[in-house]
C-alpha cells in the first residue's frame, strides 16, 4: 500500500485481498471522502464543497486522532485490528475530541486520561485498557510527526490481568476434539500444535510459504520473521492436504477462513464444535467474559506447543525460534505449567544421573555397603 499526499487531498492506495490495488481519495483537512478519480465531475464538486469547510477540528486530538487514521503506519496494520482501533477511536474522539493540543502538555493531562480508564475499567477493565493503547498510538504518531511534544501516555500501568500460561490443551482434550472434528478443523489443529502460531497468522498462511522442510511467515502482530522448521507429522499432513487455492487453511470450497472484513469464520465453527464434542459448555456464547475464559481457545495451542517443545528438551531460545514468544512470555508459562509437568521431571532426574559433570553425586556412601544383600 502507498499513500501520496497531493494538494487538497490524500491518496490511499489499498492492495486487496484478490491482488488488485484500490485507490480512495479524502480531503487532507476535513476528512471527506472523495468520490471517483480526479478530474472528474463529481471528484471535482466534492473537493471544491471540502475546501470551504472550516474544518472543526484543527490543533485538538480530533485532529490527530484523524491524521493517525491517514497514515501509513495505521493503513499497514491488519484490516482486524483496523475495525478495532476505529471502534475505540470514536468514543475516545467524543470524550477527548476537542481538547486543545496546548494542554497535553500539561503533567496534569495523564491524570486525565488514567481517570478515563479506571472510570471504564469498573465494569469492562479490558476495553479500558485497549482504548488508552489506541489512544497511546495516536500520540506516538503524533509525537513522531513533531505534532505535540511527547506522548502523555508512554508507560501507562494496565489494569486488567489474564494471563493464560495455565491453560493447555493436554493428549486428552486434543484427542477428543480430534473424534469428531471435521477435517478443516483438525488440519487447523496440528498445524497450530506443530506452529504455535497465532489464529491470524494460521488463517492466512499460504502454500508459497511452505518450503518442504519449513516454512516462513512474517508474523502480523509482531511483524517478526518467523522460520519453522516443518516436523514429519506436519509435513505428512501438508503433502496430502488437496490445493484449493492460495491458502493452506481453506473451507471445503476452496474459499480462505478470512475476508478483508471478517477472519472470525474459522473461529465460529471452531467454537461451535468445541461445544459440540464437550471441550466447553452448552450455552458458552451466552456466558460472561469471564466464565469463557475458563475454558480452552484455539490460541491457547500456542502455549500447549512452548509446553511440548519444552518437554522434548528444547531451551527457551530454541521454543521462541520457533512460536516467536518472548523469552519472558515463554518463561512465564514454563513456570506456570512445567514446574508441574513429571515427563520434565523425569527427563531431569535421568539427564542428571547420567551426566558426566554430576558423577561425583551419584557415588554411594563411603563406609558400610550399601549394596543389596543376596
């Protein structure tokens, strides 16, 4: 994607998902969007209507908050996390729209905003958070750009906690999901166990990724380079998958799990057969956020795969090489889980009986025998 600014107007072109470019044209000021291509009748009326706009929001956070939306470094992100950051943007811009951008330089405007979000964190502690990190991004930007001084929101204390280190799919949960599972369903499965690969990434995987022996992929979240190296079972799994189109996850039809709307398709079946084989309650869709969470999600293969990397004597460094965790994201949930886990109990009791470096602390006591009588 490209964006080019010309007078009177920005330019957004847009790579679709089916490989073509759309471009859209907005009024650089105001906003207003732009109909048709320049030089026409009807692109021409609409810029000369925007030009004698006095655009209401100049020096405020609207106005940032708008230049943000225009940016490249918004237009780069996923189309997911567009629609959400658009979602908070619009309340954030009512409560803070018209604040002058002279007074986020006071020390007292943080105090503000940290207010705003207890104020919303009573009831929903996590879109508290989330719309501060938006708005924290909007500042970033802005700062960067020379706009305003500094963020007033660098290092803001989050105050809602789920860490789901303790959840993993165990031999158990994953063989009753298999049973009955359809087939998309499972290859999305394994190629998440044998990954720890996020949803996002998963869905969107395609087959010019596949090497053979592994496969690369620009993680979306992180932007991280992630190279795996592709286990026998996953490449079985691979090699016999039929080529519907461009995507190794794809529904029986050949159709990907995602649009540039919508990537929650496989998220929806997924949910919907987790209650059919008993992996969650009837009734899930209508609990609270915080009876859901007790239960297994499809992300949380992705600490069930830094668990079974774990136990098959792999290091830190050498799991995050693969999952693209941090180092301290994957050490929290090693210590979550693993401390309890006896195969890594007893893979460390063998390797220290049978390691040279600990042979002087496997040496009998000196003095009576100690060997078995006959």
């Amino acid at each position: 994607m490209v964006k080019a600014k010309i007078k009177g107007e920005n330019t957004i072109r847009k790579r679709l998902a089916d490989g073509t470019v759309k471009t859209y044209y907005y009024h650089r000021d105001t906003g207003t969007p732009l109909p048709g291509q320049p030089g026409d009748p009807g692109f021409l009326a609409a810029l000369i209507e925007a030009e004698k706009i006095q655009p209401k929001d100049v020096g405020n956070v609207n106005a940032l908050i708008r230049d943000y939306l225009l940016s490249l470094t918004f237009e780069a992100k996923a189309a997911s996390t567009k629609r959400e950051y658009k979602r908070m943007l619009m309340p954030l811009g009512e409560k803070f729209g018209t604040l002058p951008v002279k007074a986020l330089e006071s020390p007292k405007v943080r105090g503000v905003f940290l207010d705003y979000q207890e104020e919303i964190g009573r009831d929903r502690p996590r879109e508290a958070d989330n719309r501060l990190s938006v708005l924290s991004a909007v500042f970033t930007y802005a700062a960067r750009k020379g706009r305003i001084r500094e963020n007033p929101l660098q290092g803001f204390e989050r105050i809602y906690s789920a860490d789901r280190s303790e959840m993993i799919w165990t031999a158990g949960d994953i063989t009753t999901f298999m049973q009955t599972a359809p087939l998309e369903l499972q290859q999305a499965l394994i190629l998440a166990l044998h990954t720890g690969q996020r949803y996002g990434d998963l869905i969107r995987l395609r087959w010019a990724d596949y090497q053979g022996d592994m496969i690369i992929l620009r993680q979306n979240k992180t932007k991280a380079r992630a190279t795996i190296h592709v286990s026998q079972a996953l490449r079985r799994m691979l090699d016999g998958i039929d080529r519907r189109g461009p995507y190794i996850l794809a529904r029986p039809d050949g159709r990907p799990w995602f649009t540039e709307g919508n990537d929650k398709e496989l998220g929806k079946q997924w949910s919907t057969h987790m209650v059919a084989c008993g992996l969650r309650p009837d009734g899930y869709a209508e609990l609270p956020k915080a009876k859901k969470a007790e239960h297994l999600r499809f992300n949380d293969l992705r600490g069930t795969a830094v668990r079974l990397l774990s136990e098959a004597e792999n290091g830190i460094p050498q799991i995050c090489a693969v999952t693209g965790h941090t180092l301290q994201s994957a050490t929290r949930i090693l210590e979550k889980y693993m401390a309890m886990t006896p195969a890594l109990s007893k893979a460390a009791i063998l390797a220290f009986e049978n390691s040279p470096a600990t042979q002087f602390a496997n040496r009998p006591p000196r003095g009576r025998s100690t060997e078995a009588k006959t």
